[in-house]
C-alpha cells in the first residue's frame, strides 16, 4: 500500500516544516525562535481551512499494511517521565495505573488498564508525522476515546478534551498536556492506545497508554496520559492556549 504519490498528507506536512531548518531542530529548541512560532500562529488558521476544504473532518487518514512498517519506531519528546509517581506504576507494570476521565461529564469514571482493554478496541497501521521532520509507521491497539465518552456521558457544554499527563517538562512541576475538540475526539481513528506493533506500548513510546489522533501532527498525540478533561474552555488550564506547546507558540489545530 505504500506509494509514491505526492498526496494531501505529504503536502501539508512538508508545507508546515518548510525547509532545512525544521528538519534539523527539536520541539523545544524551535520554539525558544522569535520567528518559529510566530510562524506556527500565522500558519494554523491556513492548515486548519486547507484540510477542511480538501477533505471533512471524518475524513480518514491513510492506513497501511504490516509490510509498511518500519523497523523502529521514534520516541518523539519525553522518552522515561521523570516523575516518582509514574516510575512507582512502571514498577509495577502499571497494575496500579488508574485513567480518571472526568469534568464536563456526568458520570466520571477511573478506568484501569485492564477496564481499557475489557473495552472495544481498534486496530490501525497508520504514519506518524513529527514537527521535527521525521515520520515512522506503527500498528497501534486501543479503545477508541469516543467509546469512553459514551460511558462518562460529556454534558452539552463540553467543547473540548484534556489530557494531563505524567511527563514534567520543567523544574517548576509543569506537565505535559494537549487537547482535542469534539470532533476530533469522536474521530473514527482516535483512539486511546495501549499497543506498538502487537506488544504493550513501550515506556519511550508512552507507556501505559497515550493517544493517537492520526490527522494531526505528533505533539497532539500526548503520552503517559494520567487524566481527560472535558472543558468549556482553556481560560484556567495552562497558559490558556489548549496544551504545553501552544503555550510556546505552536498552533493548536495541527491537521495534516
């Protein structure tokens, strides 16, 4: 299934990295930049019109085959979360790990990693896009988020879903996050993962269990998922913007 064909997905993504210097910088070195993310703000709102006029939201993304796999798949950002609570439940191969889904919802609910894999679940050979420039295909298993949205029940207001996780990112106890909308949550191939390539998902790639939203680039996918939140708004999360990186700078609508 693989091609050489110039597509929709490989335009936008090279589009969006435009030139050498994207595919040599890390995340956090490019948005130390005065003109990166400056950039990414002027860029969103261009993305996010060009995808919806090529295609809708409930568009699929390609999905491949077991022969396109590559050999390694990347650890993108955070490869072994710093942080004592996290190890404890790596120690004990998460047999403790606990998903608490709540906020805008009528029935929060924790949900172990047993009670995610007791849930239905999706299989999905799919391309993962970095900022940084590089991609890899993986062969992801999980319970698609909107199966757990429908047992939490989200209540009208909802307009968008947080994920808080276990990976600091600095010395003042900052943590990631990242957050979709409704649509994006109640995507076909959205899908909480708990599986790489028919193994339990590694720590370096986000262990026990991090997202997967296959039309958007790689800093949306947040790892080490500890909670989901469903807001009205990101006024009183983080710097308000909707996740770590938005914070620095990046756009939030990162659709490829």
């Amino acid at each position: 299934m693989t091609t050489n064909k110039f597509n929709r997905r490989t335009f936008l993504l090279r589009a969006f990295t435009s030139g050498s210097l994207l595919l040599l910088a890390g995340c956090e070195r490019l948005s130390r930049s005065e003109w990166f993310p400056k950039v990414l703000d002027s860029a969103e709102k261009l993305t996010q019109a060009t995808q919806h006029l090529i295609a809708p939201r409930q568009a699929m993304a390609q999905e491949f085959t077991e022969a396109d796999l590559s050999p390694q798949f990347r650890s993108n950002g955070t490869s072994n979360p710093e942080n004592p609570q996290y190890q404890a439940l790596a120690a004990n191969s998460f047999a403790d790990y606990r998903l608490q889904v709540g906020g805008l919802v009528a029935r929060p609910t924790a949900f172990s990693l047993t009670g995610l894999r007791s849930l239905p679940s999706r299989t999905q050979i799919t391309r993962h896009d970095c900022v940084e420039g590089w991609s890899a295909i993986g062969k992801w298993k999980g319970t698609p988020l909107s199966v757990v949205l429908a047992r939490v029940q989200p209540k009208p207001e909802a307009r968008y879903v947080v994920f808080y996780c276990a990976d600091p990112m600095d010395g003042q106890g900052t943590r990631y996050y990242e957050s979709i909308d409704m649509d994006d949550a109640h995507h076909p191939q959205t899908i909480l993962a708990y599986e790489l390539n028919d193994q339990p998902l590694p720590v370096a790639n986000g262990a026990p269990v991090r997202v997967r939203i296959e039309r958007q680039l790689g800093y949306k996918m947040a790892k080490y998922i500890m909670g989901i939140r469903l807001v009205d708004s990101f006024a009183n999360i983080g710097g308000g913007k909707g996740g770590y990186w938005e914070d620095q700078g990046y756009e939030w609508y990162a659709g490829i």
